[in-house]
C-alpha cells in the first residue's frame, strides 16, 4: 500500500517537475523575444536620427531615403525583414532580422536562427514639406518556434514577409507598436 502511494506521489512529482521546467524554458523565450523587439525598436528610432527636416540647402524634399530602415518600401502596409544593415559600413556591427538563443544578431538563414524579425509601417501623418515633419507607426512583430525538438524548416523567417500570418500552433509571436517622428522624436 506505501509503495503504490509513493509511486503516485512520485508520478506527480515528476510530472510537476516537466511543467515547471517547460513553463521556465517559454518565459525565458518570451523575455528574450521582448528583448528583440526592443532592440529593433530602438534600431528604429536611431534610424529616424536620419531621416530630418528639409534645410536651408533643400528646402522642399524629403531625405526618408537616409533612414535606411524607414525607407523600405516594402515596410508599408506589409510586414518586411529589417535587413538595411547586414552589410554595414566598415567598423560598424552587422545587424540583421535574425537572432540566435542568447538574442545576438546572425546572417541571413544561419542554422541557429531561434527568433525572426518582422516589421511594418504606416503613415499617421506624412511630411508637409517645409515645416511639419513626419509621423510614422512602426509595428514590430518576433517570432520563434512553438517546435520542441528539432528545428522550423530552412527559410522560415523569410515566409513570413507581406500579408503572412504565422500558424499560432507552430509558432509563438510578439507584437510591439511605436510611433517614430521624422528627426528621431517619438
């Protein structure tokens, strides 16, 4: 009679013990994602440091160009891989959509790609040259793999540009949303 109770009591403990450790190893892979959203987020911003007013040399256009980010035109009303900088200028650190378990930056469809970033944006107010800048939203979105074992198929991240959504069943999704005005201002 002890040994069949203290088998269920083992049963249930071990059975406990896997869910806790499952529910660690998801909320450790959701900090990390927020982590990558912020960072993108940021990269964002920093980009909208390029993108300014029109001044006394050219008073009457837009340098959107600049921003290498806000300038992709397949950003807008679709979501897009922010891949302006995977081959920066010399010195600078390459900075892709693609980022391993520890939330680093890596190439374009490495191996050990956990977390896929896409982003979109949409006008709130576009720039009416000369003197009112611009007014974006830009909507980040992170991905990663509901996949326990094993790994998503090649080319994962880069299925989900346009209209894509991802299946909730295979894969876990966080969305951010900021506001980025021409200048860099929020």
């Amino acid at each position: 009679m002890a040994m069949t109770v203290m088998t269920i009591g083992a049963a249930a403990v071990m059975s406990m013990q896997k869910a806790s450790v499952q529910g660690n190893s998801d909320a450790r892979q959701t900090d990390l994602a927020n982590s990558v959203a912020r960072t993108v987020v940021e990269r964002l911003q920093r980009d909208a440091m390029q993108w300014t007013l029109p001044n006394g040399a050219n008073p009457m256009t837009s340098n959107l160009s600049n921003a290498k980010l806000l300038a992709n035109t397949n950003a807008f009303g679709g979501w897009a891989l922010p891949n302006a900088y995977l081959n920066p200028p010399s010195g600078g650190t390459p900075e892709g959509y693609e980022f391993d378990i520890l939330g680093r930056d890596l190439p374009a469809a490495s191996p050990d790609t956990v977390f896929c970033v896409n982003y979109q944006l949409y006008w709130l107010a576009p720039p009416s040259l000369p003197t009112e800048p611009g007014f974006l939203r830009a909507d980040v979105r992170v991905l990663w793999s509901r996949y326990i074992t094993g790994s998503p198929p090649a080319g994962w991240c880069e299925s989900f540009v346009g209209s894509a959504i991802p299946d909730p069943t295979l894969y876990h999704a966080i969305y951010v949303s900021t506001s980025i005005r021409q200048g860099g201002g929020q």
